[in-house]
C-alpha cells in the first residue's frame, strides 16, 4: 500500500504494519490507524504517522522494557513496548518528553492505546535533557 505523509513523501507499507487505536490518541481522537516509522537520521526518535491525516505525525522515544510492567493489566507485558511523544525544539534543552501519557503498544495485536497515568511526579513536559535513557542510547 502507498501513503503520502508530509514529512516523509511516498510511502509504501503492508498491511499488517498498521497500528490501531480504538480511541485515538488525546487531542486526535478521530486519528485511528497508524505507522511507526524508523528513520535512522532522526535516532533515537521514532515517528508515529498517521494514515488518516498526511499532515499529522509525532516523534516518539521508546521508554526502557522495564517501564512496562506498570501495564500490565492493559496489554499482556511481553507483548507491551512503551513509547513516549516528544516535543522537540531547535535548542535541543528546550525539548521535552511527556511522561504522564505515554503510548503503549500490544505488538502482537498490532493495538495502540495513550495513557494518563495518575501520578502527579510524572510530567507531560519533563526536559528530555534529564531523560537519560533516551540520550543515552
């Protein structure tokens, strides 16, 4: 299947590559099926497409597996990877990483779903800068 996306041009997927979120991510509810996509020039960002908006993408940081067992009663944990949008600016200490909402990823059901995690420690604009994990891979 072919999908112009804004940022990337033309691309081309399968089918099975499709991520589904039955409700939408917060503030794009009506935004349902998307793609990660890997660009080695934009590591350790990842790119959340959406395939019903060419417009509309988001970067991502994959949170470290030991994150995931806070989640299990949604997906099963070895099935879980965790994922992180972040807002990324020019100076690169202006960047932030919203922890409080992450996206979590059933990979066998090929199913997405944002949480609000009720923890007041946990920011949806922490400084990436502090967010060690990331910068360090």
């Amino acid at each position: 299947m072919n999908w112009k996306n804004i940022q990337f041009g033309e691309m081309e997927y399968d089918e099975k590559h499709i991520l589904t979120f039955p409700e939408g991510l917060i503030g794009f509810e009506e935004n349902r099926q998307f793609l990660i996509v890997h660009d080695e020039d934009s590591e350790p960002f990842r790119w959340l497409i959406s395939l019903n908006d060419q417009e509309l993408s988001f970067p991502l940081v994959e949170l470290p597996k030991n994150q995931a067992e806070l989640f299990g009663r949604i997906f099963p944990e070895e099935n879980v990877t965790l994922f992180a949008v972040v807002s990324i600016k020019h100076e690169i200490d202006d960047s932030t990483i919203n922890l409080k909402s992450p996206i979590v990823i059933d990979s066998n059901k090929r199913i997405g779903r944002q949480v609000v995690l009720d923890d007041d420690q946990l920011n949806v604009r922490t400084p990436l800068v502090s967010f060690s994990p990331v910068l360090a891979e």
